[in-house]
C-alpha cells in the first residue's frame, strides 16, 4: 500500500512541476511538519513501519505520525501485521 501511496505522490508531483514550467511559476511542494515533503515522507517511514512502535526514534515516531493522519489505511494495516 506505501509503495502504490509513493508512486501517486510522486505522479502528483511529477504533474504539478509539469504545470509550474507551462505557467512559469516556480513549484514548491508542501512542507510538513518534520522537514519532509509528502514524497519524502512515503519513502523514508518505510523503516519504522517494519519496526514495533517500542522500538521507534522520536523522528520515526513524528514521522508515522504525519503518515497514518494522512493515510489512516495504512495505520490500520500496520496494526493488523
């Protein structure tokens, strides 16, 4: 399920850059909280989610954090495992 969230993210990103060259703006993505942009955050929680939540740093923490707000599936599919 991450990986299919990493590749929408990342074909999102992908259009909207193709947008900003067409309007000749200058693309920024968002920004969340922790530093990382959605793409960033997709693909770096991908090491905490193989984790228990006992063993997790506190940048893992905030970073599941962001990631199951966004995307209560996965959440519920990483309690599940």
């Amino acid at each position: 399920m991450c990986i299919k969230y990493r590749w929408v993210a990342l074909d999102a990103e992908n259009q909207a850059l193709e947008q900003s060259k067409l309007t000749a703006t200058q693309y920024e993505p968002e920004v969340l909280s922790n530093g990382d942009t959605l793409r960033q955050l997709l693909a770096r929680s991908r090491y905490a989610l193989y984790k228990k939540t006992s063993d997790w740093t506190s940048t893992q923490q905030e970073r599941v954090r962001l990631l199951f707000t966004r995307y209560p599936d996965l959440q519920t599919a990483y309690e599940l495992s």
